[in-house]
C-alpha cells in the first residue's frame, strides 16, 4: 500500500543523483516519480565545461520512473534560468497534484519557480535541497546578498522543510533566516558501493597500469579529477611537484579549458600524465590505483569527487575552501591546505609520501568514514523530511 507519493523536480539525469533515485522506489510505502526538465546527459550532449561532447558509461534512466516534460525554451540547457521552461508543471503539480510532497532539486531555473508556483497553489508541501554554502554566501556583495534575501529568503521561509546536505549548507539556510525544525538533513552521497569495488580492481591493478603510463608503481600516486577550469586550480598540484623534488606520480584526469596550456607547460615532466576525460567506471579503478586525491579547488560548494575517492581508497587532500570539508575530512582521514598556497601543499604532500604506514592507515580510516554518506542514509533523510512535512502540513490546514 503506498503511503507516500513523491515527486521529484531535477533539471536532467545526473550520475550522482539516478542512484538516490533508485534507492527511493526501493522503499517500501514510497511511489516516487522524476520528471526531468531537459534530456541532458539522457543522449550524447554538449558539456561546455569539459568542452566536449559525451555521455556516461553507466546507465541513468533505469530503475526508477521517470518522464521527461515537454521543454519549450528555445535554447535548451540543464544551466540557464530561461534553458527549462517547463509547462506541464502546473499540470503534475497544480490543483490536483500527482504527488503529496513535491521535492525540487535547486532554484536556478525558470521552471524550479513554476513547480514552486504550482505545488503551493495546490497546497502541496515542497522539499527544497541544492548545494549552496554560507561561507560562499558571505563572499557576495552587500547588492548580491541584499537581492536574494528579498527574493531566495522569501522562498526558503516557506517551503516545508530544506534538505541539507552538510554542514555548510545547513549554515547557509540558517543565515537566510530558516528554522531548525524546517531544515532536514540528506548527507551528500555518491554509489559507495560502486566506488569501493573499482577502488579494488585499481588497486590491484595499480602496477600495470602505472607502468603502462611509464610510471614507477613503487611511488606514491597523486590524483586530480575534474574539469580543467580556473577555479578548479589543477596548476597548484602541477606546481606543487613540478617544481620540487618530491618523487611522486601525479595523474590529472579530466578535460577543459586549462587542459592545452597545462600539457605545454608540464607535460615534459616525466612524473606527470595526463589521461584526459575518463568515463565512470574506469575512474573509480584510477582512484584505486592511486594513494592521494588532490582537489585545490578556490570555491567548491561540496566537492563529490572527494566522497568518491574516499569510497575507492585514496586519501583525500583538499583546499580550504573544499565545502565538505567539515563533513568528510578529519586529521585521521585526510589533509586541508590553504586554498592557493602551493607551498602548505608541497608540504603536506611531502609528508604524506614520505609515511605509507599512515597512508594505509588514513585509507582505511577515509573508507570507514564514508561508508555514513550512502545513498541509502540519504534516502532515508529525504523520506524523513517528506513524511514529517506532510504531517506539518495537515496539522496546519486542520486548524
């Protein structure tokens, strides 16, 4: 007997999102539908980040029901505010909704508001969960910070319950003025499961594979994965042992912008390899095959590529301004540095290369504190926070 319908807004089929998806329909009592606002990711599509066409190795449209909605902006994208204009929204979601709690992922798009619009006419209660943090939040301009509070705070003051992530955006929900009893907690999560039997077969591959780049397996392995953009700061690493003697190998995978300039710069250097873009399941092998994660990022809201690798077995080192930080780094499972300070990295690399005990130790220690950011635990946040705002609904329309 189904006892809750949850509805679930997302802008397209994202690889991080499918497996909390899944793990929804799974629950007992749970009837969950997606409705898609773009086919992004669904076929072979343009990442402008990455600078390529691609699509993911791992499947993104099985296991759970689905249905994408009729997009009529001119020019579809997953990104902009006028790249999902969705209509059939006010139909799934206005007077007689289709669903009893509706959850939306995000408030960038136009069509994020029109489910908003319509889920409140029809007095349907609405989960809200995205990723922003409050330390990126007070980072913005008086003017910035002075429009969203008009407009974001007005919204966020009347959704059910928020959905936090972590600690940080638990923050910024509390700095725009949310209540604690309205906000719910879903930790962040990838498929841990997924990660932790390719982080095997990495590393028991570990030696042929670092030979086959011509790279001694017998040093410590230091990986980068991501997209190839400013922010992303990959140079920092590349400085970090390039101009140094630290003996390590250091794998960047990932493509972009940055990627042509940095190849010039330190391809010469014989402990250095770039793989380019790598698909799903081979990269969580890399992550195996690798002893630390570098992510030097300058603004990263959560930064997932970190409960990744942590899953696969390699010890997370990331900037301070990485925003899981509070959530999955810990002096017994990882390293922080000061965003941009490419000698604290040197350091901490160096330190780290130089103990494989405590790099062993640290692994172990990275793969037991993730195991508490599953998707399972976030399914179970989202269906908490649905069933309690339900409940707080009805008492409220009772009076």
């Amino acid at each position: 007997m189904t006892l809750l319908r949850l509805g679930i807004v997302a802008s397209h089929p994202i690889q991080y999102q499918v497996p909390l998806y899944r793990a929804l329909s799974m629950v007992d009592g749970v009837d969950v539908t997606v409705l898609f606002l773009t086919r992004h990711g669904a076929v072979a599509s343009v990442d402008h980040e990455f600078g390529l066409e691609m699509q993911f190795d791992v499947p993104l449209l099985e296991g759970y029901r689905h249905r994408f909605l009729l997009n009529v902006s001119p020019r579809p994208d997953p990104r902009g505010f006028f790249g999902s204009v969705n209509p059939g929204l006010m139909r799934e979601y206005g007077f007689r909704a289709k669903a009893d709690v509706v959850l939306v992922h995000g408030w960038f798009a136009l069509s994020h508001w029109l489910a908003f619009a319509a889920a409140s006419a029809s007095q349907t209660p609405i989960l809200l969960r995205g990723d922003s943090n409050a330390e990126a939040e007070l980072s913005l301009s008086r003017v910035k910070r002075y429009v969203k509070q008009r407009v974001l705070g007005s919204l966020l003051r009347h959704v059910a319950c928020c959905v936090a992530i972590g600690y940080l955006n638990r923050e910024f929900y509390r700095l725009y003025g949310v209540s604690d009893d309205r906000i719910g907690w879903a930790p962040y999560s990838v498929d841990n499961e997924r990660f932790v039997r390719g982080g095997v077969i990495g590393a028991e591959s570990r030696v042929a594979r670092l030979k086959g780049l011509g790279l001694d397996p017998t040093k410590p392995t230091v990986l980068f994965a991501g997209k190839l953009q400013p922010w992303k700061r990959p140079e920092d690493l590349l400085r970090a042992v390039s101009y140094s003697d630290l003996e390590m190998n250091v794998l960047i995978i990932g493509d972009g912008p940055l990627r042509r300039g940095l190849e010039s710069k330190y391809g010469g250097d014989a402990r250095i390899r770039f793989l380019g873009f790598v698909n799903q399941l081979e990269i969580s092998q890399w992550y195996g095959a690798s002893d630390m994660y570098v992510l030097p990022s300058s603004r990263e809201q959560w930064g997932l590529g970190v409960n990744e690798a942590m899953a696969a077995g390699a010890v997370p080192v990331v900037s301070s301004a990485v925003g899981c930080r509070y959530d999955l780094i810990g002096p017994d499972c990882g390293r922080i540095f000061e965003v941009g300070d490419v000698e604290h990295l040197r350091a901490t690399l160096r330190a780290l290369g130089a103990r494989p005990r405590l790099r062993r130790e640290m692994r172990h220690a990275a793969m037991r504190r993730v195991r508490s950011y599953s998707i399972e635990r976030t399914a179970d946040g989202i269906v908490s926070a649905a069933t309690a705002a339900l409940g707080t609904h009805h008492r409220r329309f009772r009076k």
